[in-house]
C-alpha cells in the first residue's frame, strides 16, 4: 500500500480545522490561518517565523500556528497553541528581509516571535446590570413590620433586655 502524501495546502487545511472552534469564539471564523516553522535569526539572536513578501502585502492580521517543518511535512507542537500576528505597515523598514535563494522567486521577511500575541477566548462578561427595586428598602431606624424581626429582637422584647441590633428597640426595652 502506497503511503499517501498530502500537499502543504491540505496539511494546512488540516492544522485549521483544529482551530475553527477557538477562530469562531473570537469572531473570526473566516481569519486567515497560516502554518509557520520557527527559526532562530542568529544575526539578531532571537526566534522567528518568516512571511512571504506576498503574504504581507495583503495588508491583513494572521492566525499563525507554530510548527517544525520536515521534508515539507510540517510536524505539529503538542500545545497546538494558535497565535496572531497584527499587521504591521512599517514591516519593510522594522524586519529583516531575506533575498530570494535556492528556488524561492519572493523575498520573505522575519518577524520576531515576541511580537506575536497568543490567541484565548475571552470569558464570558456578564452585562453591567444597575440592580433596582420596585420598592423602597425599610429604614431599621425606624419602625418595621412584624415579619421584619428577628429572634434576636423576639428574645429582646421577651426577656426584657436591650440585646438587639435595632438601636430604637433597645431603647424601648431599657425605658421599661
């Protein structure tokens, strides 16, 4: 049985499709996603994903998941973590730019890895509610109702001491 290689763009199609969930959660479900290895930069000592000067001429965000990259065969990471990449303007003047070589026809550009931002759902926020009343809270200064008191002020009137936390019926109960 022949081993059944699939093409960069249907393992990409594939990484996607781990990432629907989380890219429809944000609202972003029709984001552009892409696949990049990281690399260490080592004129600048830092590590890196490279975009195609075609990529970013697009003028768009990316969802960009990290993978290494064997004989075209790109291997996953076990935290599957999905990052972006804001677009950036000035990316011609702020990156490095690596010159066609091999059989590449494009220039690719080097973005540094810390300027991608790790994607999450945000929790859920409950609405700010004002919480109103469709009745006016009693004051305990003054004179409650009778379903209002408490054992502690029953016990207070009954045994005749001023144990209750209503100043008003303390005083009551001590002018006896």
């Amino acid at each position: 049985m022949a081993e059944v290689v699939l093409t960069q763009k249907q393992q990409m199609i594939e990484l996607r499709v781990h990432h629907e969930e989380l890219l429809e959660k944000i609202g972003k479900k029709n984001g552009t996603y892409l696949a990049k290895a990281k690399f260490r930069n080592t004129d600048k000592g830092e590590d890196c994903i490279s975009f195609w000067e075609a990529e970013l001429e697009q003028e768009q965000d990316f969802f960009i998941e990290i993978v290494a990259l064997i004989n075209k065969v790109f291997i996953r990471s076990q935290t599957r973590t999905l990052y972006k990449w804001k677009y950036n303007p000035f990316y011609k003047e702020e990156y490095t730019m690596r010159a066609p070589y091999g059989n590449m026809t494009n220039n690719t550009y080097l973005i540094p890895i810390d300027e991608l931002e790790e994607v999450i759902v945000p929790k859920k926020q409950r609405p700010s509610k004002e919480i109103t009343f469709d009745f006016d809270l009693p004051n305990p200064d003054l004179d409650l109702p009778f379903d209002q008191m408490t054992i502690r002020d029953y016990a207070a009137i009954h045994l005749g001491k001023a144990v209750s936390f209503k100043p008003w019926l303390n005083e009551i109960i001590k002018s006896k």
